[in-house]
C-alpha cells in the first residue's frame, strides 16, 4: 500500500493537509482517504495508469504545493530521475541516485520533466511516479533512501517529494484564467517486460491530453538540416564558405541552412577575454559582405535559411547593453550578472524586457528574407533570481516570462503567409513550450552519435518533433561508419549534420544521398516526427499506411518484427540481424543505403528467433499482404 501526502501552503502563511492511501491489488488501484481535508483533495480519474487530480478551493491562494509519494523500496536495475533529457543517463544506476540526486531544480534554463521510473531486476519497467501540470518552477528529490554518513536503506522505503512554487500566479489571470491550479499525479505500475520510453510516452499522452497541446506542422521542418556549427569556429565561418557548403548540400538532398552564432560578430566559442557583441544583430561585415544576397541564392538552391538567435542575450560590447543595460537580470545593487558563457540575459519577469526580446525577432524577421530560427542559450540564463531595483516584476516565475516571449514570438513566426521553421533545444522545449517551434533539438553531441541516439529517444518518447544534434565524421570515416552515423538519426529523428560539406569523399557524398533519398522516400510514404523504442536496440517508424519499418541498431540484440513491419534495416556495423517474428516471414530484396544498388532475394524468416544475413547500411524488404513501392 503506497502513501500520498498533500499540502499546501497558503499565502496567508496557513497549511492545508490531505493524506490518502493507494492500494494495488490484482492490477486494480483503489484510492482511500487517510486524514481529510476540507479544502485539498484528491479524485482519482484513471485507473491505469493511475491519474489522480488534486483539488484545492481554499479562500486564500495557493503559494506553494508539496507531493510526497512513499512506497515500499525494491531491488532496482535502472532508476531514471527528472531530466530535461539531456542528462538522464549519467545517474541511471540506484547507488548513483540514491547518492547524488538530491534535490533536482526545474527552471527556466533546464526544464526537466517531473518523472521518476524505477525498473526492477531484468529491467522490466516496475514503477513510476510523476506531476503533470501547467509549465512553473518545481523542486524534485528523492527522500528516502538517503545517506549521513552513511546510506540508509533499513527502512524499506522510497520516498519521493514533489514542491510546485508560484502556484498563485500560475493559476490566476495572468496566464491561463484558471481559478484552481491544475494538477495530477501520474503512477504507473506495470510487471510488463517493456522498454522505460513507453512509460515516458504514457505520462506523455496524458500530458498533452490534460494540458490540451497539438504540435504545428510547417512544411520542410521534417527535411535534412546543415549547420554552420560544428566543423568550423565561428571566427571561420564567412559568406564564402556558407555558399559552398549550400551548393553543395543542394546537390547531397539537404533541404534547410542554419546559419548559427557568431553570423553577427564573435561567437560563444571565442576566447573568454573576447568581448561579445550578441544583442546588435547585425551582420558581420567581415564576414558577409552581402547577407541579403547569400539568403537569395539559398532560395535559389531550393534551401531555406534558419537563423541562429537568442533574443535575451546582451554582450558587454554591444550597442544593446548600453541601450538596455537596466533590463538585464541583476543583484539586489543593480549589477548585472554575468553567466558563465560571458553574456548578460534580459530579466524575463519584466514586461519591458520581454518587449525587447520580441522585438529582436520581429525586427530579423521584417530585415531579412529567412524561413525560420534556431532559438539558443536560454539554458544560460543565470540560476540567481533577478534582485534588481532598476526595473520592475510583473511575474514571479521566470518560467511564465520565458513562455510569454516565446508565444509571442511564435505568433510572429507562424504567420500563414510566411510560416517559418522554429528550432527550440531540449533544455527548454518540454511539450508545453515545444507547441512554440516545429522541432525540438537534443543536445550538443557531435562526434557522439551513441549518446546524440539516447537524447533523441527521450524527445520522442516526449512525443515532440525530433531534430537530431548535428552529426559530423572523420575524413577517413568509412562509407558504413557514416551510413550509421545517418541511420541512427533518422530512427530517432529529423537527420541533421555539422559536418564540412566541400571535403567528402566521394563515397561519403554517395552515401549521404542515398540516405537522403531515402529518408524523403519515407517522408513521400507518410513517415511522421514520431519514432517508437522498442528496444535498448530498435526504433519503429510508422507510416501512413499503417506498415512500419523496423531499424536495428545492434547486431547482439534481437529485434522483434510484428506482422505490420515491412522493412528492416540494419543500423549497425554487424554484418547480420537477429530477428524475432511470431510466424514465417521472406527477404525478397535487399536494398544498399551504401551504394544505392537492389537485388533480389529470397530467405525465409522464423517463426521465432532468425538470423538475417544484412550488410551495414541495408534495407531488407519482407514479403507482405501490401505493397509498398517506395523503400527500395
């Protein structure tokens, strides 16, 4: 029997208390009262998943909310924290979080989803615990197990805290009219031998379902991107090289440009003692003797051009910091505060301030001819809360000022006339923001394909549109290393690449388009954004017609192949594929992502456990009830 715990703390300084038990038995969960409350209660609205809703109609408004979760504690395999889904990897083992979770902080620069999964021994999913609610700063931890001096498990219990702040504002006019803060706790228990990412994806439906979210679909945001970003320093990168790389990328199946920092003056990954300019947004003329024109001749091409900006950033040499020096995040003396990174942000809770920052991207939008931005470094605005006496707060929440700015901007940028590709990152794009842009991209992870494939999984188990981080290789990569490369981004998402364009072999141009190709074949089949894990090593894309195609990205692990799957392509660098299939399937052509070429074949499948003899970089045609003429 687990215990829940709910109180909240009034912003006449009182506490109102509820305590429920919640009793699992033979799949069936039943929710009783413990210590009622007249004014906090809980109404459980699903049964499984379990979804209860918390209900406070205190006179007083509701300042701060507390969720404690207890259960009993068991042998674990895998424990995965709240996380943005950048991270989540790094403490996965139970000694490691029992150990350094401590208290996880969602903010306005890392927006972690409030979702605890437990797996039990053989890793078959057994746990979940989470808060599903409108976007606001919250405070997470583990309580129990916990360590002194030493580490404490004698009690048997898994103690789980949840504190939402700001609950008064998030519920009142300024946001969403709300007279009640809306709130659920997700738990999932389930014996099931599944992969943790449907259990992120449950939480996840029902997150779009209660908070009512829909994603915008702008035409070419699922095309092949290229970035400015990883292969060169920004100090590089000029108009001259931008051309090049566009005709050749045009010739390679690359559909989208993105002219990243730096197109303005020095970049991020200038020198520390190099004073930054970020705020004037202008372009270099050093480096782009004719903007306007570079952006024509992309158009030209048949590319779009994505501009790189982050609207609250203010370098100490920029015209800006002068102008809006007041408006920047500051301490309790007016100093402004300096990040790590060496720029100053706009303070987000001030109306005046987040006028500007609109301003920024209406002002590009009306000076040049682009088809979209890469939104950035809003993961480095300062942890400090703005203390400064030169300008006011309308909002507590940092988190509501950054929504406000990007709804609005989202209302400049999704114009029918003019709709425009928006690129948020996974630090602060969880689905209530994500419904701002077009695609969500993981985190920086170049020449890290492995760990670029576990970011994006998260994202689609999120269920938002997935633009891979910018892959780069090796001039010597070989053909199937690069094949991989590619192949593990478009299981997982949107293929992006970072990667100097003007010096492939000819073997790495040839498999680009042949990737390419085929990845727009899938997109011409009815392939959407979204991709399923069903495994440490596969990824399902479904299609419109209801057929799927199965990746396999690991030559140890077997991939099951369900009767809808009409195609298995091998993601790997094995020269084979272990399938598991309940009934006799056939191989009657196999198609070479490599060099392009199809032949016929003919190996029978199953039932049970096969092993399909398939290069790298194949595509494995399996006889079906449906044809299917476009995947080779």
């Amino acid at each position: 029997m687990d215990e829940i715990a709910i109180d909240g703390y009034l912003e006449d300084g009182s506490v109102i208390t509820a305590r429920y038990h919640l009793e699992h038995c033979q799949g069936q969960h039943r929710l009783s009262v413990d210590l009622a409350s007249n004014h906090l209660s809980l109404f459980q609205e699903n049964e499984s998943p379990t979804v209860l809703k918390v209900e406070c109609d205190s006179e007083s408004a509701l300042q701060r909310l507390q969720v404690t979760y207890v259960t009993r504690l068991e042998n674990y395999d895998r424990v995965l924290l709240p996380d943005t889904g950048r991270w989540f990897m790094d403490c996965s083992q139970p000694i490691s979080a029992w150990r350094f979770s401590g208290q996880t902080q969602t903010r306005v620069n890392s927006m972690k989803t409030p979702l605890f999964i437990f797996s039990r021994i053989g890793s078959s999913t057994h746990h979940a615990i989470g808060i599903i609610s409108p976007p606001g700063e919250m405070n997470t931890a583990i309580q129990e197990p916990s360590s002194n001096r030493a580490l404490n498990v004698h009690f048997r219990r898994l103690r789980i805290e949840f504190n939402i702040e700001h609950c008064a504002q998030v519920s009142g006019n300024s946001r969403r009219g709300e007279t009640s803060y809306p709130i659920w706790i997700f738990i999932d228990k389930t014996q099931t031998q599944e992969h943790w990412t449907h259990v992120v994806r449950r939480y996840s439906q029902l997150e779009r379902e209660k908070l009512s979210l829909s994603y915008a679909d702008v035409d070419g945001a699922l095309l092949p991107y290229w970035c400015t970003w990883v292969d060169w320093s920004s100090d590089q990168v000029n108009q001259q090289l931008v051309l090049d790389n566009m005709r050749a990328a045009s010739q390679l199946g690359i559909s989208n440009i993105i002219i990243d920092d730096g197109w303005f003056g020095p970049g991020l990954d200038s020198a520390y003692e190099t004073n930054l300019n970020i705020g004037d947004w202008i372009p270099d003329p050093c480096k782009y003797e004719g903007f306007g024109q570079m952006i024509r001749e992309a158009h030209d091409l048949g590319l779009k051009v994505i501009l790189w900006c982050a609207p609250h950033a203010i370098g100490l040499s920029s015209q800006a910091y002068k102008t809006h020096r007041s408006m920047l995040i500051a301490d309790r003396d007016g100093r402004p505060i300096l990040n790590p990174t060496m720029f100053y942000s706009l303070c987000f809770r001030n109306p005046q301030a987040r006028d500007i920052m609109v301003s920024v991207v209406d002002s590009l939008v009306q000076r040049f001819d682009i088809d979209g931005f890469k939104y950035d470094l809003f993961n480095w605005i300062p942890d400090e809360e703005c203390r400064s006496p030169q300008h006011s707060h309308d909002l507590i929440s940092a988190i509501e000022g950054l929504e406000n700015v990007l709804k609005r901007a989202w209302e400049i940028t999704s114009s029918p006339r003019r709709p425009m590709i928006i690129e948020l990152k996974q630090d602060y794009a969880p689905p209530p923001f994500a419904v701002m842009g077009t695609v969500v991209r993981a985190g920086d992870a170049p020449f890290a394909s492995q760990t670029n494939l576990m970011r994006t999984a998260w994202l689609q188990a999120r269920g938002v549109p997935v633009l891979n981080d910018y892959q780069t290789f090796s001039t010597d990569s070989s053909a199937e290393e690069v094949c991989v490369i590619g192949l593990r981004m478009i299981a997982s998402g949107v293929p992006a690449w970072g990667r100097n364009l003007t010096l492939l072999s000819a073997a790495q141009s040839a498999v680009l388009t042949n990737l390419h190709t085929w990845y727009k074949d899938l997109l011409e089949a009815g392939a959407s954004a979204e991709r399923v894990q069903d495994s440490d090593g596969s990824f399902i894309m479904h299609l419109s017609s209801g057929r799927k195609v199965v990746f396999s990205l690991d030559q140890d692990c077997v991939t099951h192949v369900a009767s809808d799957v009409d195609h298995v392509v091998n993601a790997s660098l094995g020269s084979c594929v272990y399938l598991q299939s309940d009934y006799p399937r056939v191989a009657i052509s196999v198609h070479s992502l490599i060099d392009g070429s199809t032949r016929e074949a003919v190996e029978r499948l199953g039932p049970g456990v096969s092993r399909l003899k398939l290069a790298p970089g194949c595509v494995a045609k399996l006889d079906t009830m449906q044809e299917s003429g476009v995947l080779g």
